[in-house]
C-alpha cells in the first residue's frame, strides 16, 4: 500500500506545480513562436510576484525629512532661480613691484626687458607694431627682430644707446616723444636699413647723431639742439629726406645745404638771426626753381627775411617770418 500512496502523492505534487505556472497563449513549444499574436498588456498578471517578495532588498539611506508621497496628478514645483553670488570686492592695489617672471628666449612674448616682464607683456604687440607708451621705462626694451613700427612716448628715457636697436633690419618708424632723453649715441641711428621716420620730439637733446640715407620725416622740437651740436652737411646725404622739423631750439643758423627732397622745413622759435644766400637757392643759377620745398617757417627768430631776397627766390613761396 506504500507504493501506490507514494505514487500518488508524486502525481499531486506535479499537478500543483503545473497549475501554478504561468498559462502559455500562442507559444510554439516546437520553436516557431508567433511573436505578431503575443498579447502582452497583460503582462504583469501572468505571473504571482509574492514569492519575490524576500529579494527585495531595502535601502539603508533613509529619505529626506520633508520627502512626501509622489502624486503624479501634481504637477511638479517650479525650480527657484538661482540666488545671486556675493560680489566680491576688489582686491586693493599695492605699491609692491611686480614678481619677476622669468621667460626663457624670445618665446611668445618676445624678449625679456629689465622689469623682469618680457617686452610684448609690459607693453602691447600687434602685429609687427610694439606700442610702450607711458610704462615709465627708463631704457629702450629688447624688441622682437620683426619690428617695423617702435612707439615708446611718454616714458622715462634717458640715453639711446648705438645697440638699442641692433638687428631690427625692418624697424621703419621710431616714436621717442616725450622721453627724457639728453644723450644719443652717434650710432644709435645708424644702423638700420629701413628707417624712415624718426620722431625726438619734447626731449633734453643737445645733438643729433649720424642717420642713414634712407629716412625721410625727422621730428626735433621742443629740445635743447644746438648749432654746434648738428654736423656739418648733416642732412645733405639724406636725399630721401621730406620733411625736417627743428623748432623750439636753441639754433643760431640753419643747417645747409638741405636736399632738394625736402617739401616742409619748420625752424620757427631758435636764434636764427642770419641767413646764407644759398640757404635755399642756387645763388649762381637764376634759373634754378625748388618747386617741392613749399612750406618754410622762420617766424619767432630775431631775423629779417627781407634782408636776404637772393636766399629763396628760387622757392614757389615765400618763408613765414618776420619782414620788416
């Protein structure tokens, strides 16, 4: 009797795991499942997810105090914007030099000057133009090979030295204005190839170096030039030469000879009280005109111009000045 009773509770035992299964509609068994026919809105209710309750693990981070049920009918609250940071102020300024940032070779910011600070960071580079206007600089900085255009206004220079401006084979204008500068090296100049335009304006100067041939704007006012300090036939050479300003000095007599390039010569407030008779003109060729020199200012020197008529009766017009 054993046997068949064990039979038989096997027999229970199958069937009871056989009704708890999930029912199977539409599965093929063979293999070849309909997929299309598959309904599966009902898919949750296919299975008895009680016995799965024990998995499930619970958190160990509690929620937030003020956590509250989620409703999905509510809509959700609208995000505060963003509060404002505090304005922090301004760090006050300070007499304290700058560090020295030592920047190896010319690199990026080009050479080093002697503020520690590389010359393309104390001033400002654009291009091939480097403009140190009014950085108190006591000297000319090392420049970038590549410098055409030099402005230096305003600053604290006192000497120009013959190799301030070594090397600088495309340096075309030079802007020292408003320096303090009394002392030129007589090869402070010289040495650049492509120089035309020099300005010294509002400095100390008492004499003017050597130029090469090729510059054609010299800038001299408001300095302390004197006659003996300007070479004999200084601007002779200088046959590129247009345009030479020299007033606010202390001139005695104008530099001759000047080239027959030049359009505009201002000498207007110095000590000029005499002039040459060939200060302008051919005095032994009546025929000769210097048509390109129109703008000539004597005014404020204690000459009289109609005392030399022979002196610039070859001009296309007469020199500003006294005439009586």
């Amino acid at each position: 009797m054993k046997q068949p009773l064990t039979c038989l509770a096997l027999a229970l035992s199958l069937l009871e795991v056989c009704l708890c299964a999930p029912r199977r509609e539409n599965y093929d068994l063979t293999g070849e499942t309909d997929w299309e026919n598959i309904d599966l809105t009902n898919y949750g209710d296919l299975y008895d997810y009680d016995d799965l309750e024990p998995m499930i693990e619970v958190g160990t981070v509690a929620p937030p105090p003020n956590a509250q049920p989620v409703n999905q009918n509510v809509p959700p609250p609208e995000t505060p914007p963003p509060a404002l940071e505090e304005e922090v102020p301004l760090r006050p300024r300070t007499t304290t030099p700058p560090p020295r940032l030592d920047f190896a070779g010319p690199g990026l910011f080009g050479p080093q000057t002697g503020l520690g600070l590389p010359t393309c960071l104390l001033c400002v580079c654009i291009s091939t133009s480097v403009y140190c206007d009014d950085v108190d600089l006591e000297y000319v900085p090392p420049l970038p090979k590549d410098t055409t255009y030099f402005y230096a206004r305003f600053n604290k220079i006192k000497r120009v030295g013959g190799n301030d401006f070594l090397n600088l084979n495309k340096l075309k204008r030079i802007d020292l204005t408003g320096n303090h500068i009394t002392e030129l090296d007589e090869d402070a100049f010289l040495k650049l190839p492509a120089l035309q335009e020099l300005l010294l304006a509002e400095n100390k100067i008492r004499s003017l170096p050597e130029l090469p041939v090729t510059v054609r704007y010299i800038d001299a006012r408001n300095n302390q030039l004197l006659s003996a300090g300007i070479r004999p036939e200084a601007f002779k050479g200088l046959t590129q030469l247009e345009f030479l300003y020299l007033s606010y000095n202390q001139l005695d007599f104008i530099p001759i000879p000047l080239p027959e390039s030049l359009r505009s010569f201002h000498i207007q407030h110095n000590n000029i009280q005499t002039m040459h008779k060939e200060t302008f003109c051919n005095h032994h060729d009546t025929t000769h005109q210097r048509r390109a020199l129109e703008d000539i200012r004597l005014d404020g020197n204690p000459i009289n111009l109609s005392h030399f008529p022979q002196a610039y009766f070859c001009l296309p017009r007469l020199p500003t000045g006294r005439m009586q």
